[in-house]
C-alpha cells in the first residue's frame, strides 16, 4: 500500500479521491491477507493429516508429499512477511486493542557460547541543553543477531633450512602432516566441504560456484578427489564407532531409502539413471532406563534392501535388537548350530499399535479399542520407571 504524501492536496474533490483509493487498496491487502491466512491454515492441516498416516507401503511417496506441502507453506509465510514486513510488536509499547491478530514469530535461541561485541553509544560529559556534567543514570540495551561470513586464507607454513657452523650439518624442521597427502586442503576446508555436501545436500558444483565468489576456484574434479581422500582419512573412525555401537546388548535398528545415481540404467534406456538405496541405522540410546554409557549411531549404506545386509552388519552382535518385521531380520534371530540364540527380538508396539488404531478407527472395533487401552497402561508403566 502506498503512503500518504507528506502535503495533502486543499482541494476536498481531491482528497475524497484519495480516501476511496487507500480504503480499496486496504480492503484488498486485507483480502489477500486473509487468503494467505486460510491457505497456511489448510496446508496445515493437510500436513498434520499426512504425518498421521505416513507409516505404511506408501510412507516414502507421503514422506515426499510432505516435504513438497511445507515448501510450499514457506513460500506462502514468505509471501505474507514480504506483504506485512512490520517489525516484531514485542519491540514496542503498544495495546493490543489497536493491534490486529499478530503473526507468530519464533524468536531466535542463542546458545550462551556465541561470541558477543559490545558497542557503547556514550552521550558524552557534557549536558547538550545547558552545558552541565552528565552523570550516569542507566543503559538500554537492544540484541542484534548478525553473520560475519566465512572466509577462505592461504596459510603459508616455512620450514627454515639451518646449517650447523662447525660441523655444517644441515638441520629443518619436519613438515606437519596434511589430511590429504600432498593436498592443498586443510582440516577446517575439508569438514566444510564434507558437511557442505553430506549434511546440507550442497552439491560438489555449486561449492565450485560458492567458493569462486569467494575468489578460489576449486575444480569440481578436485573437489571429488578431495572427497574421496577425506572420507578414506576418516574411515578408521568409522569402523570404531561401528565396533563400539554392536558390542551393545541392545540395539534399535532402521532403515530408510535414498536415491542413487545408476549410469548403468541410463545406458539401458532409463532417462533418471537413478535407483533406490538403503541406509541402515544402528542405534545405542541407554539413557531412558538409567544406563551409563553415551548414546551413538552407526550406519551403513547397501545399494538394495536385502536381508545378507543387516545380517553382514550385525554378525558380532550378541544382545536385544528392537526393529521393525522386515524379513530380512528374522534370520538374525534363529539358534546356530549348538542351538543357543545370539539375537532375541524387540517388537516395535508403535508399529503394532498402529494397526490396532486403524481397524478401531474403521470398524470401531471393540476388541481393537481394548487392545489399544492395554498398550497405553504399558505406555504409562514405562513413563513411570523410565530413567
């Protein structure tokens, strides 16, 4: 909406004009506002109801649905913030009477190790009005949370050559080690470009792109190089954790789906060139029963989901596996050969609980209903002896 000019016109024909224009111009703002309002609540609501039912057959496809209905939601906060950019009313002193229904704003969480400048605007000694010496009364304080972007330095390490002057033996320092032999790579570009990659899903070319800005052009090739290298330098760490996880004797265990280029599917005709991988997750979490030992998770990637990759992963697990029915877990439960039993079995009551929901939610099964009340006493014993 446009603002009133600073002189308004004399002429009472003119400032009618005037009035009409801003009076439609508000009911429109006001009619666009409450669209936008009624679409978030719907996408809301539509998600709310996706999240209920994603667990099933379909979950992957609803899990995408999901992701698609909240982008779109952000869009359409984005949408209304641009349209209404009014500052957080919580900075001002002013009725709520004269204020319409706000929009929710969460307000950001600062861990108490973030770095802190303090700028001091000092009025000076002197009294502007009559001269006289000032004295301190009080301060107010505003926050402002700013970014100091990151940076790319070269870092020159100079290994000075010495010869000794009686025996002229000739004396210099060893050179430090690098993560990456011969690599122009350092420890902190290394875990940027890791995580950059792996945890943001920033891939290899646009960080080519980014670090160019920046006044570096890193080759995408040497980027996959560099990749590959730390991944091998961290690999030892890896098999720890993975060592450390499975000598639990109780383990949650998932697995969930990821895409995977295939070029070998676009040489067959397939235009994506691209199938569906596994990642499976291996959980330690002791804590809720009181136990003393630090939770951890290990993971391991298979290009399918067949039953020889938990058994390959779990085969020196002795103890309590917590899963889901897949059937590639069952042999993992049956005796060797001597007859003793390695791995007992953990059901998940969630997924059972949930298929009792659902026959009680369509038939209004009495039998589904009392099974569902047994289930939450359980839940409720747990609540009480959970550490």
């Amino acid at each position: 909406m446009t603002s009133a000019p600073a002189v308004l016109p004399d002429d009472p024909d003119t400032l009618r004009e005037m009035i009409v224009s801003l009076q439609t111009e508000v009911a429109r703002l006001s009619a666009s506002a409450r669209a936008y309002e009624a679409l978030v609540q719907s996408l809301k609501i539509r998600i709310a109801r996706l999240q209920k039912q994603k667990f099933g057959a379909s979950s992957e496809k609803i899990d995408r649905e999901i992701e698609q209905l909240e982008l779109l939601l952000e869009d359409v906060k984005i949408a209304i913030a641009a349209a209404d950019p009014s500052p957080d009313i919580r900075e001002h002193d002013v009725s709520d009477d004269a204020l319409s229904p706000p929009r929710q704003r969460g307000k950001p969480k600062v861990s108490d190790t973030t770095p802190r400048e303090r700028i001091v605007l000092d009025p000076g000694e002197a009294c502007p009005a009559c001269g006289g010496p000032l004295r301190l009364v009080g301060e107010d304080v505003t926050e402002i949370l700013d970014f100091i972007a990151a940076k790319l330095k070269v870092v020159e390490t100079a290994r000075l050559k010495k010869s000794c002057r009686h025996c002229e033996t000739l004396v210099q320092p060893e050179a430090p080690s690098r993560p990456v032999p011969r690599g122009m790579a350092g420890t902190g570009l290394l875990a940027h470009i890791l995580v950059s990659k792996f945890d943001d899903h920033i891939p290899l070319y646009r960080q080519n792109e980014i670090f160019a800005r920046q006044g570096v052009d890193i080759p995408r090739s040497t980027l996959i190089d560099w990749c590959g290298q730390a991944v091998a330098v961290l690999r030892p760490l890896t098999d720890l954790i993975r060592q450390d996880v499975v000598k639990a004797d109780l383990l949650h265990a998932d697995d969930t789906p990821i895409q995977v280029l295939d070029p070998r599917l676009r040489q067959a005709g397939k235009p994506r060139g691209v199938k569906e991988g596994r990642i499976w997750s291996y959980l330690r979490d002791p804590r809720p029963w009181g136990g003393s030992d630090p939770p951890a998770v290990a993971y391991w990637f298979s290009p399918d989901r067949k039953g020889i990759n938990p058994q390959t992963h779990l085969a020196q697990f002795r103890g309590i596996l917590q899963a889901d029915a897949y059937a590639g877990f069952r042999d993992l439960y049956k005796p060797d050969a001597t007859g003793t039993v390695h791995v007992r079995e953990a059901a998940c009551w969630a997924h059972l609980r949930r298929a009792f929901h659902d026959v009680w939610k369509g038939s209004d099964s009495t039998i589904a209903r009392e099974a569902l009340e047994q289930i939450g006493e359980l839940y409720d014993i747990e609540r009480q002896i959970t550490g």
